[in-house]
C-alpha cells in the first residue's frame, strides 16, 4: 500500500511543519550568495557548476539488451578520469531528442568494488541498481550512470569515504550532467536526476548548483545533507546505547577530522541543502519506505517535504509500506512509473 502526498502532509507532517515554518521565518534569510566559495560548499558548486566543462568519450560498446545500446563511457572531473554507463533507448532517437536522466547511485561499502558481479568482472551498474538503469530507458529516457570518484575503476579513490563523500560526488553528478551535451540523440531541455540514499544527497546539492537547468528530479530514500545531523545519527542510532557528553562517538570524531584535514577553510553547513531550500527551483519527487530506519531515517523524507511545503516549493512525497531502503517488486514497479509519468508531465514536446 502506498501513499501519495501532494501540498499536503500527514498530520504528523502538518506539525513539523508549523514548527519548521516557524523556524524559518525566525532564522535570518540567507543566501548561497552569502556563504564562502569553496570546492565543497553550495556556492562552490554553483560556481563549479558554471565553469566546468566535460564531454564523454566512448571507452567501448557492451552488448545490447533488449534494443537498448550500453555504453560505458569516459570524462574527466577534477583532473581525475571517472567512467559512467550510459544506456540508450531502442529505436530511432526523437526529432527533439530524447529525455536524458542522470542517476546518483548509493554509498558502497567497498567503492572499488561497485558495479562488479561476484567473480569480480566489471558489469555496471552491479546487481543492486542493475534493474533501475534498463527500467528508464525501457520507457524512452537515456540514462547516464556516472560511477562517481574512486568508484569502480574511477579516479579518486581517496575522496571516496567518509562523511564528506557525497559531498565530492556532488561535483562528479555536475561534470557527468554538463558532459551529456557530448551525447547524440540527448534532448537539450529535458533533463533529469535522480539520487538513492546517498545520491539523494549528491542530487540535492547538483540541483541548487545548476539551478533551473534539470527540469526535475527524484530522491529515494534519500539521506540527508546535513553532514553534522548524520555523523549524529549514526553515533546515536544503536540499540542498548547509553549517551552522555563524554560517550565516545567516532562518526562525529571523524566529520572533525576529515574537515580539519581540507586544504581549505570549509564548515559542514557550508554544503547543507536545507539552509537554501528556497533557492531550490527543481520540482521534486520524494519517495521512502515507512519502516526504512536501519539506512535512512523515513522522517528525514517527510522534513524535506515539510520545508518543501513551508516554502511553497512544488513536490510529491510518496510513502511505502515495509523497511526496504531500495524498493522491490511491487513498490518499484510504482515508484518508477511514477517518476515516469512526474518527469513526462515536465517535459517539453
């Protein structure tokens, strides 16, 4: 069973909301303007956003599925050379082109081994994703797959882990967007993103740095951008635990030291996407399991929308019934063709 939530929450929804909206109206505006640029930090990636340029080079053609052409392709993001799967529709490309939609995987806990089958051989976008990628292009969409630094066999491997990881990768989703120019047969306008879990922190970030440019995105599951909320979470979220300022917490220990050790002056808040949510100008599609707490807290989700709707933002929240982080049978059936039928209703002819 699921359900959908357009402009309006659940009652539980309803009183965060007031208290968030309260909160914002409380808060000193604030703009990306305002902050530091920086390579990690939403105006950073702004001004990223506006000066990179990249292009795909194709490395080789894999077999064809079901009509559907595969590529793994190559580009290159920080001097670091990165690979992506790109996957195009059977038949005859659209007059305008096709709809493009670039997807931000999850973290791995083992990023040279994503996108590998169990004997090891490169087969993107793994076993885990392997269904989401051909899905969309089933339904007309090109889809491009960036591996993400360090991953697989990407450049980069020491950026990719940590709690700024994703925060790395949000500069690898805006290179991999600007290369889909390179692409044949790549609508100019109708370009998409989506993000599971942690790519839903990469594409909230790659939203507000390219600003109207990807006409809507979808987050599953997503985690949040917040860098300091998280370490928080997972040095808390542990059964039997008893908690007190002198209780160890290694994951908050970390965002320290990994912060500390930038080349660069950065602050955690620097790249928190719910500070700027009111520059957001991407429609966006919401979905996550109910009972999801293990990953990523389904509450995370419903405070997104709640500052969607305090803010006036266009969004769809959609909940689903079970604890799975990344939807099976059923509930992916229908959250694809959801976003499916969401990104359609933005495109242009």
């Amino acid at each position: 069973m699921t359900v959908g939530i357009h402009t309006r929450l659940t009652s539980f929804a309803i009183a965060s909301t007031l208290l968030m909206t309260a909160n914002i109206k409380a808060q000193q505006l604030e703009t990306i303007a305002d902050i530091p640029v920086n390579p990690l930090s939403i105006s950073g990636l702004r001004e990223f956003a506006q000066q990179v340029s990249a292009e795909f080079t194709t490395e080789y053609e894999r077999q064809t599925l079901e009509g559907i052409q595969r590529r793994v392709v190559s580009f290159d993001v920080d001097g670091l050379r990165q690979y992506a799967l790109t996957l195009e529709p059977p038949g005859k490309a659209p007059t305008q082109g096709w709809p493009v939609l670039l997807m931000n995987h999850g973290h791995h806990p083992n990023p040279s081994q994503y996108g590998r089958i169990a004997s090891g051989e490169t087969d993107r976008p793994g076993d885990y994703y392997r269904a989401l990628p051909t899905a969309f292009a089933r339904f007309g969409f090109l889809v491009v797959v960036p591996d993400f630094r360090g991953h697989n066999d990407s450049e980069g491997a020491k950026f990719a882990h940590g709690p700024l990881e994703s925060n790395w990768y949000s500069r690898d989703a805006i290179a991999a967007f600007r290369a889909i120019d390179s692409i044949a047969g790549a609508h100019q306008h109708n370009r998409f993103m989506w993000g599971h879990s942690m790519g839903g922190a990469v594409t909230l970030r790659a939203l507000l740095a390219l600003q109207n440019e990807v006409k809507g995105a979808s987050i599953w599951a997503s985690t949040t951008t917040d860098a300091w909320k998280n370490s928080v979470y997972h040095s808390l979220h542990r059964e039997g635990l008893s908690d007190s300022l002198s209780t160890e917490k290694p994951p908050l220990d970390l965002l320290t030291s990994d912060v500390n050790a930038l080349p660069f002056d950065f602050k955690p808040e620097q790249g928190d996407t719910a500070r700027f949510l009111r520059e957001l100008e991407t429609p966006l599609s919401i979905h996550h399991s109910v009972l999801d707490l293990k990953s990523t807290p389904y509450n995370w989700s419903v405070e997104l929308a709640g500052k969607l709707y305090a803010l006036q933002k266009p969004y769809y929240f959609y909940s689903y019934a079970g604890d799975k982080h990344l939807f099976e049978g059923e509930n992916l059936n229908e959250a694809i063709l959801r976003d499916v039928t969401f990104f359609n209703s933005l495109s242009n002819p």
